[in-house]
C-alpha cells in the first residue's frame, strides 16, 4: 500500500501523526547517558533547520508585515503572560488537592512559560495561516518570556521551593 493510498483511508495530518509517534517512541526506547547529550543537538539542530527553512522563505517584506499584526500579537502576549497563568490558578483554587503540591508547581511553571516558537510556527503552517506574523509574535513572545517568566513565577516560586528541599 503506498502512503498516498494509506492518507485517502487516514484523515490523520502526517506531521501530527509524527509528533504521536515520536512520544510513542521515546516512551518505549527514552534516551539516556550520552543518548541525551546527542539528542539535545539533534533537537537544537531540528529547532535550527525549522527557522531556517521557514526564515528562507520569507522575504523582508512580509516579515515586516507580519511584524505588524500589532493586534494578533496583544492578544497572544495577553495570553501567554495573563490568561494562561490565571487559568492554573483558577484550577488550582478550584482543585488543590487534585495534584500533588509538586505537581501543582510544575503546573503552574508550564502556564507560565510561552510556547515554543517551533510549535507556533509549525502549526501556523499546517493551518494555512500567517506564518511571518506567528513567526514574529512566538519570537517576540520568548524574548518577552525571558523577562516576564521570572516575574510571573518569582514569589510562587520561592514559597513552593522552600516547601521542597
């Protein structure tokens, strides 16, 4: 059976069928020792080609157009340093003793972090979207993260360290 054959009985997207079966397969077969390090490089490299490729196609113009979709990019930060915080704390409110106090902090940590830019940009793509803006906005995003992430985290984070030595 060839894939194109296999795609016309498989509504699936093949780059999500990809991510399923990366997860399925670092469950299986995780990494460890020295395999972790050359993952690592292997990620960085993907993480590299991915802008690249998706920098090489876009020309100065529309990178600057995309720079300003001002209002794609206030609500995106809104989300990503506002919205997504309240929620993980609005479902720790709702539900503290849903989770372990070390898990509600790693909850808490991923609201509070942006998204990865190769995530955003990946699947802007997929969706036929704005990519020069996704790219744009997921990069101003991190860089504001670099700042924004410690802030958002500072006193919650020291109070549940403390409480885990």
């Amino acid at each position: 059976m060839t894939i194109s054959r296999l795609r016309s009985f498989v509504a699936v997207d093949p780059y999500i069928a990809a991510i399923v079966g990366m997860v399925g397969l670092a469950t299986l077969l995780p990494l460890h020792g020295q395999g972790t390090v050359i993952g690592g490089y292997a990620t960085d490299a993907a993480i590299a080609l991915l802008f690249f490729l998706h920098g090489a196609r876009l020309s100065t113009t529309e990178a600057l157009v995309g720079a300003r979709h001002w209002r794609l990019h206030l609500v995106i930060f809104l989300s990503t340093f506002a919205l997504f915080p309240l929620l993980g704390l609005a479902a720790h409110a709702l539900a503290p003793h849903l989770l372990t106090p070390a898990l509600w902090a790693g909850v808490i940590l991923i609201c509070i972090l942006p998204s990865t830019v190769q995530s955003s940009v990946a699947f802007t793509s997929i969706a036929h979207g704005n990519v020069s803006a996704a790219l744009c906005s997921a990069t101003a995003s991190n860089l504001l993260g670099i700042v924004a992430t410690p802030l958002l985290a500072g006193d919650w984070a020291i109070q549940y360290a403390a409480a885990f030595p």
